[in-house]
C-alpha cells in the first residue's frame, strides 16, 4: 500500500461516527484531562466512507472523540483515509494493537515521570504511580554481584521464564542438539549475544 499525503483537517465532533466494531474500551476521565491540560496533539483518522457507505467512521480516535465532546468542544483535528472495509479495520485493529504490544523501560520510565513529578496533571500517571514505581525499582535492584547473592546451585530459586517466540526460532529451538530446553536457550543466547 502506498501512503498518500496526509492532512490535518478540522471536522465538527457532530460529523463524525464511531467505528461499529471498535473492541476497544478507553479511558475516557484520562483523555479528558490530558486534553484539559495539552490540548489536542495529535489529529485521529477518520475513513471518508466512499469504499464504505460509511461516511466519517473513526478508526483511531474514538475515545479522544468522547472527552473532547464532555468538554463541550465543537470540532477535533482529523487525517482522513478513504479505504476499504477490510483495510479499515486492519487500521482499527492495527492502532490498538501496536500501543498494546509496546513495552517500557521501566528505570527510564520512572526516571521521566520523577523528572515532572510536581506537575504530573495531563500525563495519566499520579504521585502514588511514581511512588510504585520507585519502590519496584528499589526492590528489584540487586545491591552488589549477582554473582554473590545467587546461588546458583539452587535451581528451585532461579525464576521460571514463560515467552512467546515466533515459528522460525522455534523450529531452530526444537533443531539444536542438547539433553534439555536449558542447554538448547543457553545456545541460543550465546548466538545472540
């Protein structure tokens, strides 16, 4: 699929309609009170519905839709798509999904948020989150060689690692010579580092 030059429109909230199979439920409270305190930055898509029948159908946006109505405000910032239903809702899917499959660097993280923390209103996350976070931190920061307070004969206190891997890496997992899935992860981490 080619990308095509995306604009920035201003569309009433009236106009717009959500997607009937949007699975996502969001939080509408925070985004109303990021919108309160940052404004809109960034614009949700709309498909024109011409491939459709559906005309301004949300496909990424719906909930900031929703507080940015409760805050009585008339129009949002739009990118308008003209795709069809299939590509619709592989965008629709696509956009959740993405934003859940993302991870954090839980230090960096909490680091970023302590950098703001006495101006924490907008960005979803509170004193007491920053407060976990830190004590998560502390609690799970080895003090000296983990070398020294492991011992590593013990085998009932390693800790048990569950992972998804894709097709491809399996096959190579399942094709390694050794006795067990320790030695055959072992080799393979050596690969990798």
């Amino acid at each position: 699929m080619t990308s095509a030059v995306l604009e920035t429109l201003k569309v009433p909230i009236t106009a717009l309609h959500p997607h009937p199979s949007n699975p996502r439920q969001g939080n509408v409270q925070m985004i109303r009170e990021s919108l309160e305190e940052l404004g809109q930055y960034r614009p949700i898509v709309v498909n024109r519905g011409s491939k459709t029948g559906r005309p301004n159908e949300i496909l990424a946006g719906h909930h900031l839709v929703l507080a940015a109505a409760d805050l009585g405000w008339s129009t949002v910032d739009v990118v308008v798509v003209d795709v069809s239903d299939l590509a619709a809702t592989k965008i629709l899917l696509a956009d959740n999904r993405t934003s859940d499959m993302a991870t954090y660097d839980d230090r960096l993280l909490a680091e970023v948020v302590a950098s703001i923390r006495e101006d924490l209103v907008g960005t979803g996350y509170t004193d007491e989150d920053l407060a976990a976070m830190e004590k998560l931190l502390e609690e799970y920061t080895p003090h000296g060689d983990p070398d020294d307070i492991i011992d590593k004969s013990d085998e009932s206190m390693w800790p048990e690692v569950r992972c998804r891997i894709a097709p491809p890496l399996y096959e190579q997992f399942q094709s390694l010579p050794g006795g067990d899935d320790a030695e055959k992860l072992a080799s393979l981490l050596e690969d990798v580092a």
